[in-house]
C-alpha cells in the first residue's frame, strides 16, 4: 500500500450541502403558511408551486431527454378533466382522484408514445400538439362534462373536501405544496440515479449514449410516462383551484406550454436550478407587466429568443458558469480525497 | 523560385474544438508549380487543406492569396477568388445527376478553359453517365466527377485531397494521367497523397507533415528517402 | 348525394392545406428546419391582404402585389437575421426561436387587429358554383384554390429540379460545406429559401383570408394542417403533399358529415393511423 491518496465521485459540493439545509428550512416555513400567509399569498404560491411542477417536468422531457413537447397542456387537461369525471361521477374525493388522474395519464401515454416516437425533432414537438389537439377536441364532445363549453365542480364536492373555507384553501395550498416536493424529488433522485446518467449522456450527446450501449428508446419513454403521470396530477390541482374546466382553458398550449417553455429556457434549460430561477422570473414579471396582456407575451417571446440564441443555457447557466455554483448536484466528479481536504471545488 | 508566389500560409494554425491539429504552418506555393503535402494518417493535411480553403476558421493575415490576406474568409468568398479543393472522399452531391454536379461547379462563371464539353473530353466516359445519379458511379467515376466540378470553376490552384484513396491501382493511374492536362494551362495545383513515390513523381515541391508540423520540405527531385522515412513516420 | 359532395368538397379543401405545406415542406427539405411559427406566417399574409384590400380598394386576389414581395423580404431578412443563428446538429434553438416567434406574432396581430373575426370579401365570385351533377355543386372560389394549388406545387417542383436556383438548394441541403466550394453562400441560399416558402406563404394567406374567415388565433391550427399533410404525404415529396392535404380535407369532410364535431377529430385520426401503419407516410421520398 502506498500513500493514502484515494479518488472518489462525489455528487455534494459544499454551496449545494447549505442549499439542502436552506431548502429544509424553507420546507417548513411553507408547511406553516396557513398560518401567516392571507388567501391571496396561499393562491399565489400555490400557482407558483404548480407552474414550477410543471416547469420542472417539461425540462425533464425537453433537457434531458430530448422529448421537446409542446404538447403537455394534453396531460395538463386530462388530468383537470379526470379529477372532475372521478369527482362527478364516482363520488371520489378530489384528493383522491389526483393520483388516481396520474396512473391513468401513464396508461393513456403508452399507446401515444408508440405512435409518437415515430416522429423526431421538430416533427414530434408538432406531433404533441396534434394530440393534444385530439384530446381537446375529444373532450368537447363529453356532454355529461360540457361540452365545448365546460363545467363547474359541483358546490356539493367542494365542500365535501372540507367543512370551512378557510380550510379548504389550506387543503389546496397543501395539495400543490406536496405536489412540488414529489416532483422535485422524483426528477432530483432520478438524475441522480444510475438512469440519470444515461438521461444527461443522452442530453449531451445521443448518437455517443447510443454507442455506449444505453437504450435510448425506453429510457425516453420512461421519460415520457413519467412526465404524462405526473404532469396530469399538476392539472388536476391546477383546475381544483379553478373549480371551472372547459375544453379551451384545460387544454391552452399558452397557458401549459408556452409560458412553461419560457420559464424554462430563460432559466436555463437542462439544469436542475433552471426552472426555479425561471419561475422565479416569471411570476416577478408577470407581478409587473401582466396588465398589458399581449405585450407582455410578446415581451416574453422576446426575451426567450435572445436568451436562446446569446446564452442558450439560460440565467442559471451564466451563474453556473461565472461562479460554478450548485444547488442540486446531479452531475458527478471524480475528486482527489484524502486527510487534508474533504472537497475539492466545485468545477 | 523565379515564378510569383501564389499562396503562401504564415505561421498558420488550425483547432477542433480543444484539439489544436495544426501547429504554425508556413507553407507556399508558386504559380504553375505542383507541391505534394505527404504524411501519415490524422498528420494533418486534409485541415491544412481546409484551413487553406477557409472551411476551417482562421486569422486574415495567415493565409495570403494573390498577395491578399484571406484567412479571415469564407470558403465560398475564396473559392469566387479562383482557389478550389477537391474534397477527400470525393463528396458529390447525392441529389444531383453526373451533369448537374458538374453544372453546379461552374455556377460562379469564372471564365477560363475548363466547361461541361472539355471535362467530358477529359474523362469520356462520364459523358454516358451524364444524366445518371451521381450516386450510382463506380468509385473512380466519382472522382472523376469530383475533379470535374471542381475544374469547371476555372481556379488558378487546385487543392486535391486524396483523390486516390479507396481506388483500385488501375484506375489511380487513369486518374492520375489526367493530371498534366489539368495543369498544362498554367494552374497550379496541391496534392495531398499517401503514396510517396508517386507523390514525388509528379510534383516539383513537397511538405511532408507530421503530428500538425512540417517536418520536411524541399524539392521533389532531392529528396532522400532516407529523410523522407524519417519525417514521415518521425523515427 | 351528400357523401359524394362532401368527398368533392374535401378534396378541393386539400388543395388549401397543400397550400399550408407547401411552404412548410421547402424550407423543410432545403435547411432541415421546421418553422413552428408557419401558420402565424399564413395568418401575418392573410393580415397583410386585408390591410391591402382595405386601403387601396383592390380585389383580394390582386392583393398578392403588395403582399407576396412583402412576405419574401421578411422571410429574407428572418433568415438572415434571425434564423441562420440557429441552425446546426442541435434541435432546441430552432425549434424554440420559432416558438418564440409564434407568440410574438400571434400577441402582435391580437394587439392591433383584436381577436375579431375577419374575412375579405372576394365578391360574387364567393357565391358561384358549377353544377357537376344533380346536386351536386362546385364552388367557383374552392376550385380555384385547387388550381392555384397544383399550379404552386408544379413551379416549385419545376424550380427544384429544373432551375439553377434549385440546384442549389439541393446541393446545399445535401452537404453545405462542399456547397461552399462552388462558392454557394449557405446562410443566402438559406434566405431565398425562407423567402421562397414565405411567397408560397403569402398565396396561401391570400386565400385563407377569402375561403374562411380568420383571426390572430388560427395560425397553429394551419402549421397542423400543413404538418399532417406534409408526414401524410411522406417528407420531402411535394406532389405527396397534396395527396395528403386532399386526404386530410376529405377526412374532416367525412366526419363533419357524421357528426359535425368530429370534422377536425377525424382529419387528426386519419394522420395518427397515417403515421401508425405507414410512419414514413404514403408517399417517402426514395433517397438516392
Ligand atoms: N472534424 C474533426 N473534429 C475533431 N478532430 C478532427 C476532425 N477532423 C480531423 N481531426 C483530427 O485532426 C487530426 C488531423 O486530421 P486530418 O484529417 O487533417 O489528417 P490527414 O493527414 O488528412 O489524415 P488522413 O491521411 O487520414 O486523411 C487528426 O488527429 C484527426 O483526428
Ligand atoms: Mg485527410
């Protein structure tokens, strides 16, 4: 034996150890917002918390596996539009139905994937579309939810949910809270994991994870299912809160797609931290310039293109660049380990 | 040399993303003088070939053509000045016929002696194949299409990259008969080939590289073997 | 009567969503790139058209002066300023850029126009018909765009196989790098294309805005109806195209006469049994 010098991989970095702690810290302060949150903040976070689920789950898709849908608004309103028919017609409590809308969405995406997977690139962005146009044109023809012209949740199921509004909109809040937990850490642990090498090796370079002998194919359909559950299960909290579906609203490519598009790449895409600073920025510009409605959109648009073409990693990945930050280390390095220090900087 | 330089490369290198393949070349040529670039596998001479051409990216004062800085321009801007290259591995353009590809290389109308009629009257038998796929060519008949597209711009140097590889013995040499009447007019040309011997007998000058440096140069006629082992293989 | 009718009718409809692809399909097969924003394009030139028709007092189908080298020179200038910057191995950019544009396009119509429906008056000849058959009729307007259809899908495939100009781009899409060696300029080859779908475009917009009527919204329903008949039809093959965009036509026919909610349900199935049994479309382009 020599000289005690051993290499590891190591995944932490001592930025993304405090963001761990910070990150518990903030857990709990949002458990406990009933408490010192109004309604106003509660419905705000809560659509903060959904709109990063959804964020989080498209990047998934469109980062890592190179799954570019810009039809998830299919899953979104499938699962708005499941939760009700659960609700309605099987007298299932709300909470209930929403995982309940996730397996049935995986089910449904087995059968879309196949058909879809033919189509690459640019062409299976618009193949998504296509299906979610089937989706939404299929649900307008449920009369029992509708038609074209949607329906309510009945007051009855409402208030079966619980007995005073006050905590109702607590049980809601909680809802999409819980719901961002589960996708973080679904999306985290699975990156993390031995699959998430052959996610980001496909992400970085295709043909090259190919020769490696991963099976691109499946692991982008795991992908897939994955997102099409979960993704549907954010619908369904999404139109809980709204307590109104229609097909146009359930279905919205603006509202599901392009803005979650946005917030992703001007976060950056491909990056765990991406679609939070994303959000982040959403909701501060929407807090500004949402009164001017379709300038604001264009303004969006806007800043999407630029960001793509002069920093096509988004704000996160100047940050990460500029200063090698990291809160959520999914990518390994092979590091010198020995007595003297523990870790190595971050790259 | 008493004939004007033509091109001329000043301490010229070349990258691939990290890799750097090319290391401070200077290399020349003289109007109407034949240079043969040898070297071993990956030494670095189709890069050369593209730097030269401006496929690859480079400063404007490291190449001069014409007396002219044209490093810092794109290829289709040098080829317009009367430089081409025939690419390794040929490289005909699949959806287009025999005919058209050989059209589509003198599209910049530059005038001069080469047209459809003279590189048919050079290579004969592509004139049967005129309107058949390019694609459904012998290997050699490519290449003679390759050298054709790229005679019909009427340069004043031609770049050719290996035009013998893959070939059979046999039809090298009919290709390589073609040469002197390629170059009787006065153009100058580069020959980037693997066979030694033959790289020699046909030209005045030669390079030889090796691991993206020059590691020999001098007059065809005068090179020992002996050296020419040494810088090719470095040993 | 009314199946057969509704078949007739169908087809004639194809010829519009040929119009849609046409376009789609070009800039596909010179640069590999599709341009999601397409059918805020066709919506942008059905714009255009009325502003025309609404200042100048020209018939619609004489809009096409002012609109189509309008239409090519935004496409020109697109390309070059925008789009070159985003073509390469990687599929994000382009697709995101024109996602981008989408928006901007749609929101900037919405802003000055608002969300009214709009259509421009062609005059009697909305109304005319020819009586094929005991009743059944032949719309003058539908027919026409048929014609113009055809006629479109015959120049452009004259350009492409019988012009310098197509050679060009064939060569170009084959391998740009040597393209360059016979001194092709790809980033203005790549603009005369866009600008070249763009003026395919322009004519498809013209007649949206008379066939139908329209509004800033309609745009990413024209990009799938041109995308379904583009993979209907097989890449890369124009003639194919049609066929798929009669195919697509006559679905939606067939259903709306079942049911008229299914018109656009059924158009969308025939594309998803299309890429089901045939994923390469009815028509592929053999490649050389
Ligand atoms: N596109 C590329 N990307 C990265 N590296 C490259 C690329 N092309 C060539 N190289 C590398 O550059 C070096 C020089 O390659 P080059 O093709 O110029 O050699 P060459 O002398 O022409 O060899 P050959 O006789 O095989 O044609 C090699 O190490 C090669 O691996
Ligand atoms: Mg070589």
């Amino acid at each position: 034996m020599t000289e005690a010098t051993t290499y590891r991989v190591i995944q932490s970095t001592p930025s993304s150890q405090m963001a761990a702690l910070a990150a518990l810290a903030l857990l709990v302060i949002l458990v406990a917002a009933p408490w010192w949150a109004g309604r106003g903040d509660m419905r705000l976070l809560s659509e903060i918390f959904l709109y990063l689920s959804l964020a989080v789950l498209w990047n998934l898709l469109a980062g890592y596996a190179g799954l570019v849908s810009v039809g998830q608004q299919a899953f979104v309103g499938f699962g708005g539009y499941g939760l009700f028919a659960l609700a309605m017609f099987l007298g299932l409590h709300p909470l209930l139905a929403v995982p309940l809308v996730g397996v049935a969405a995986a089910l449904i995406a087995i059968p879309i994937a196949f058909l879809i997977f033919r189509l690459s690139g640019a062409y299976f962005a618009i193949g998504t579309w296509v299906i979610a146009e089937v989706f939404r044109l299929s649900f307008a023809q449920v009369s029992s939810l509708g038609g074209g012209s949607g329906t309510s949740l009945p007051i009855a199921i409402v208030k079966s949910m619980a007995g005073s509004r006050a905590l109702r909109d607590s049980i809601s809040y909680w809802a999409a809270l819980a719901m961002i937990v589960l996708v973080l850490a679904v999306v985290y642990l699975w990156l993390r994991s031995r699959h998430g090498i052959s996610l980001t090796a496909i992400r970085d370079n295709e043909l090259a994870a190919r020769s490696l002998g991963i099976d691109v194919w499946w692991t982008k359909f795991w992908v897939y299912l994955v997102a099409a559950a979960l993704t549907a299960s954010v619908g369904a909290l999404l139109f809980l809160q709204k307590l109104r579906i229609s097909p146009d609203a359930a279905f919205n490519v603006n509202d599901w797609t392009a803005y979650v598009i946005f917030i992703v790449v001007i976060g950056g895409i491909g990056t765990m931290e991406g679609p939070l600073i994303g959000t982040l920025v959403f909701f501060l510009l929407r807090g500004f310039f949402a009164d001017l409605g379709t300038v604001y959109l264009m303004v969006l648009g806007a800043v999407a293109i630029v960001v793509i073409l002069k920093a096509p990693r988004g704000i996160w990945g100047y940050i990460h660049d500029r200063y090698g930050l990291t809160l959520f280390p999914v990518s390994r390095r092979v590091v010198k380990f020995d007595s003297s220090h523990k870790n190595e900087n971050p790259s | 040399m008493p004939e004007p330089v033509l091109l001329q490369t000043h301490d010229l290198v070349a990258r691939y993303g990290d890799f750097q393949a090319l290391f401070g070349i200077d290399f020349s040529v003289s109007a109407g003088e034949v240079v043969a670039v040898i070297g071993a596998n990956g030494a670095g001479k189709s890069t050369l070939m593209k730097a030269i051409i401006g496929l690859l990216p480079s400063p404007a004062g490291s190449v001069l053509y014409h007396a002219k800085p044209i490093g810092d321009l794109a290829a289709h801007e040098i080829t317009h000045l009367g430089m081409t290259l025939v690419p390794e591995g040929r490289q005909l353009f699949p959806s287009l016929s025999v005919e058209e590809n050989l059209v589509i290389g003198g599209q910049m109308n530059r005038p001069g002696p080469w047209s459809v009629a003279a590189v048919y009257d050079l290579f004969p038998v592509l004139k049967q194949r005129r309107h058949q796929p390019s694609t459904s060519l012998s290997g050699g008949q490519q290449q003679m299409v390759a050298i054709g597209r790229a005679l019909m711009s009427n340069p004043d140097l031609i770049l050719f990259d290996e035009v013998s590889l893959g070939l059979a013995p046999i039809i090298i040499n009919d290709i390589y008969a073609a040469l002197p009447r390629i170059i009787e007019q006065g153009m100058s040309a580069v020959i980037v080939e693997q066979d030694i011997s033959r790289a020699l007998a046909v030209s005045d000058r030669a390079y030889c590289l090796q691991e993206g440096r020059i590691s020999l140069e001098g007059p065809s006629g005068c090179l020992t073997r002996a050296a020419v082992n040494h810088a090719y293989f470095g040993v | 009567m009314d199946w057969l009718n509704a078949i007739v009718q169908g087809i004639l409809l194809g010829g519009l969503y040929a119009l849609f692809a046409a376009g789609l399909s070009l800039i596909f097969g010179v640069m590999r790139l599709v341009n999601v924003a397409h059918g805020d394009f066709i919506v942008l030139a059905a714009f255009l058209a009325l502003v025309v028709t609404q200042s100048t007092g020209l018939h619609p189908f004489m809009t096409f002066i002012f609109v189509i080298p309008l239409m090519a020179g935004l496409g020109y200038a697109l390309q070059r300023g925008l789009l070159n910057q985003t073509l390469g191995h990687a599929i994000l950019p382009p697709l995101l850029v024109t996602f981008g544009l989408s928006v901007i396009l749609q929101n900037g119509l919405l802003e000055i126009f608002s969300a009214d429906n709009q259509k421009m008056d062609a005059g009697p000849i909305e109304t005319m018909s020819l009586t094929v058959a005991e009743g059944l009729n032949i719309g003058v307007m539908p027919l026409a765009v048929f014609v113009i259809a055809i006629g479109v899908i015959t120049s452009l495939q004259w350009m492409f196989y019988g012009t310098a100009l197509g050679r060009a781009f064939r060569a170009t899409s084959d391998n740009q790098q040597i393209a360059q060696l016979m001194g092709l300029n790809n980033r203005h080859i790549f603009g005369l294309a866009m600008a070249l779908a763009l003026v395919v475009v322009a004519i498809a917009g013209i007649f949206l805005g008379m066939r139908t009527s329209f509004d800033p919204s309609v745009g990413p329903g024209r990009l799938i109806f041109g995308f379904e008949a583009v993979i209907i039809g097989g890449l890369g093959n124009l003639w194919g195209t049609l066929i798929g965009g009669i195919l697509l036509g006559v679905s939606q026919n067939i259903g709306a006469q079942i049911n008229p909610g299914w018109q656009l349900l059924a158009g969308h199935l025939t594309f998803l049994v299309v890429l089901a049994v045939r994923p390469r479309g009815l028509f592929p382009k053999v490649d050389g």
